[in-house]
C-alpha cells in the first residue's frame, strides 16, 4: 500500500513537472496566444493552491511543492514577458552569437530572480535552495574536472569540423556566456527549486529521479541534436548525476558547473555556423 502511494505520489509530481516546464514553458510548439495564456493562468492556479494548503491541514504537506513550482511558473512568465522587450532596446541580433549568447543571459537572468525571488518570499531560504557552499572540497574538483573534460571534448569536435583557431577564439566569450547562464539556471530553475519539496514528498532518491525524468523528457522536443534518442538517454544519466551531487554536497555550484560543460557539447553546432558578431 505504501509503495502504490509513493508511485502515485510520483506520478502526480512528475505531471505537475511537465505541465509547468513544458507546457507553460519549453514547448515552442504551442501557438502564441496560447502560450500566453498558460504562462499566466499556471502562476494563478498555483497561488491559490499554495493558498488552500495553507488553509486545509490534509493539503499541507503539499506547500512546499506548491511553493516551488509557482516560483518555477514565475519565472517563465517574468522571462516571456521582458526578455524580448530588453534586448530589442539594446538593439540585440538573435541570428548572430553574440544574440543567442545574449539572449540566453536575457532569459536566464529573468528566470532565475522571478524564481528566486517568489521562492525566498514563499519561505526558502538559501539552504533550501542549495546556494550555500557546502562540501567545497567534494563538489569543486568534480566540477571542475567534469568542465575540463567537456572542454576537451569540445575542442576536438571544433578541430573534426575543420573550424578555425580563430573561428574558435571569435566565439568563445559568446559561447562560454551562453553556457554559464544556461547551466546556472536549469540547475537552479529545475534542482534548486524542487529537491528539498519533492524530497518530503518521496524520499531522497525519489525525487533525483523524478526531477531527473521530467528535466529530460521537457529536452524531447529540442532540435539540435541528430539523434534525440540518445541524447536523452544521456541526458537522463547526467540529469540524475546533477541531482545524486546537489544532495551529497549540499549545494548548486559543482552541478552548475558540471552542466555548463556539458553543454559545450550541444552549442557546437549552433556557434559553428554564425558570425561572430
């Protein structure tokens, strides 16, 4: 009986995963107006909820979920709402890599302090959200050695596609900013937010594991890879990896750090083909 509750229990977070990541966030596929619409509707539905665990004893061991996810909808809205505003003032170029770097900061930046501002507001504190540091000694070298070896993997594949040294030193600042800001926020945005809510809800390695699912499957519709299918189950590994190091260090930055060289690996083929302006 307890191991049908947990699997439901399992089952209705990894839902409410992929609404508010994928449908109020990451799906591009969904027509404007709508998305529009759901990226409003999901922070509303959310704070009344969090409002009835407040107020009803048998949904009060939900507030914490609910906290979290109504940040992670925040900040999605926070991002579609001034993102674009911001850098047509700057005059941004998106088809360029200075404009997809930029644009990544854009986002990111938005994200994250909706997110974490609604987040400390609702109750988190910095342990919570593991912005802390730590077991420095443990998560620093892995994530260290971790982008080190990315970095290896990246050059050689920059070296197979026969570009430039010079090609590579153009880019490079615009690369490493999109890959900073990107591996920051999905591992606060995703990781941050839900471990320590989910954890009350299923365990330690019930959450890693639900996280790492849904952050997945929310990647299935990305289109810069050639073979999706073992991208994600890549993924998937790294996912759950990011996850098991938050826990056992107790703080964001070595899977922040981690994730940002991975991600070395699926921006090759986008800064490859643009100019360098």
């Amino acid at each position: 009986m307890r191991a049908m509750r947990q699997a439901g229990r399992f089952l209705v977070l990894f839902g409410a995963v992929m609404l508010v990541y994928s449908v109020g966030g990451y799906l591009a596929s969904i027509p404007h107006g709508a998305r529009t619409a759901i990226k409003f509707a999901l922070p509303l539905v959310l704070l009344l909820f969090t409002y009835a665990c407040t107020r009803l004893e048998r949904l009060r061991p939900w507030k914490p979920v609910s906290i979290a996810l109504l940040a992670a909808s925040c900040g999605f809205l926070a991002a579609w709402l001034l993102s674009d505003r911001i850098l047509g003032a700057l005059n941004v170029v998106g088809e360029s890599a200075s404009g997809i770097a930029l644009t990544r900061l854009s986002e990111s930046t938005l994200i994250v302090a909706a997110a974490w501002l609604v987040a400390r507001i609702g109750g988190m504190s910095r342990a919570d959200l593991y912005l802390q540091r730590g077991r420095v000694r443990v998560w620093l070298p892995i994530g260290l050695a971790a982008f080190v070896v990315f970095s290896a993997l990246f050059l050689s594949q920059w070296t197979r596609a026969g570009l430039t040294t010079a090609a590579l030193l153009s880019a490079l600042p615009w690369i490493l900013m999109f890959v900073i800001a990107n591996g920051f926020m999905e591992e606060f945005h995703f990781r941050s937010l839900l471990l320590r809510p989910f954890e009350g809800r299923l365990g330690r390695g019930g959450a890693n594991a639900c996280i790492a699912l849904s952050f997945t499957l929310a990647h299935a519709p990305v289109t810069y890879v050639p073979n999706i299918v073992p991208f994600l189950a890549v993924l998937l590994v790294l996912a759950w990896l990011w996850g098991f190091l938050i826990q056992r260090t107790e703080s964001l930055w070595g899977a922040a750090l981690f994730h940002a060289g991975a991600d070395l690996l699926v921006v090759l083929g986008v800064f490859s083909t643009l100019g360098s302006s």
